[in-house]
C-alpha cells in the first residue's frame, strides 16, 4: 500500500486494509531487502498471502532493480546490464508516522528517485504519486531528512 495513494479523502492510502487500487483483492506492500534475504521474505510473502487479513508483499524491486547490501558501503541500482553505485545509507530505513502507527520506510527523497530509476520510465499511473510526494517532502523537509 503507496503512502501516496491515488485519490482523496477516503482513499486506499488513508483506509489500512484497503487495497490501493479498488481492482485488486488484497492490498500490497513494495518491500526493499538485501538480496540475500529474499528467499526468506518470499517464504513468508506466501503465508501473508493467505493470512486472515491478506497482504501482497512485493519484491520485484529488490529481485530486479535494486542491489541492496545494507551490511556494505555500497549498493547497486540495476537496469538490464548497468549496474549503478550509491551508497547503502541511501536505503538505510527509518522510522516514520503513517494512520497514527511508526512504519520503516527508506528517506522519502529515495523514494521519490526510484519511481524514475526503476524500470528507467517514469509510468503515466505514478505522476500523481510522484507530484504528492515531492510536495510533501518540499513541505517538510526536516522529515524527509533534508535541511
């Protein structure tokens, strides 16, 4: 589920437990792990699956696009056969509020990045996302770790 959700008020985003888009049966969680972990996370992405409340745990970011070794100075942006230096701390979590609960995500301005980054395109569906997290992120700069 996008912290930027499509829509208004009453949007996925702003319902927990609701899909982010109204054609999907279960919501989905865009998840970053280290390489290494992703057998495990796919492991239990089965189970969440099929839990009481059902959840999607996606890693095609971290299979395909992103080189995460968090244990490691640095860690890879990938596009086909190109593979990008950044420095780890880039996807280093922290802590944020979200429906009145702390949540880990990346730096926000990371994330604004790989909406372009991944996949080298940035998708007609993700603009509006994109817009909204940059005015937060310009609204708020100390959250987002800037000045």
């Amino acid at each position: 589920m996008s912290a930027t959700g499509e829509g208004g008020s009453g949007s996925a985003a702003e319902v927990p437990g609701r899909a982010a888009d109204p054609t999907q049966r279960i919501p989905d969680v865009d998840l970053l792990v280290p390489r290494d972990r992703l057998a495990l996370v796919k492991s239990y992405s089965e189970s969440a699956r099929n839990a009481v409340l059902p959840i999607k745990l996606d890693t095609v970011a971290a299979e395909v696009y992103v080189d995460f070794r968090p244990r490691h100075e640095k860690s890879y942006l990938v596009h086909r056969r190109l593979r990008f230096p950044v420095p780890s701390t880039f996807f280093a979590p922290r802590a944020v509020p979200l429906f009145g609960e702390q949540i880990k995500t990346i730096d926000p301005r990371s994330l604004l990045h790989t909406f372009g980054t991944i996949g080298g395109v940035v998708r007609q569906k993700d603009v509006p996302k994109m817009i909204r997290l940059a005015e937060a992120i310009r609204s708020n700069p100390k959250r987002s770790g800037g000045q």
